[in-house]
C-alpha cells in the first residue's frame, strides 16, 4: 500500500501504522492500545511500543520501536 503524497509529518507515521503495522500486529495476536501492543504467551507478556520522533516533518518521519517481555 503506498501512502498518499500529501501525508506528511506526524500524520505520516500515523498512517504507516494504521496501514501498515497494526494489521500486521493484529495478525499475530497482539492487542493495541494507543502505540502499544501486548500479546500473552504461555504466562509472559510480548510488548511493543512505537515512540515517534519529534522531528518528524515534511515528507519524513522517525519512530523508535521500544520491546519487552514480562
């Protein structure tokens, strides 16, 4: 899926997840919430969370996935 030229900054990175990432997550069981996503797996829990950048501008933008288990 190609995202649409007039997407920029912030609004970018939010349609690459909502296009991109989430459906992909989703597949794979996890569960999101805001820019976090958990999936319980034999009593542990995968997490991963999506940390924008605050420089993302124009026609680019940054995001740091952040990933644990408990």
């Amino acid at each position: 899926m190609a995202i649409p030229r007039e997407v920029r900054g912030p609004d970018l990175i939010a349609t690459v997840v909502k296009k991109h990432i989430a459906p992909m997550l989703k597949e794979l069981g996890y569960r999101k919430e805001r820019h976090i996503w958990r999936r319980p797996i034999n009593g542990l829990t995968h997490l991963i969370q999506l940390q924008s950048s605050a420089w993302a501008i124009e026609d680019r933008g940054s995001f740091t996935f952040n990933l644990g288990v408990y």
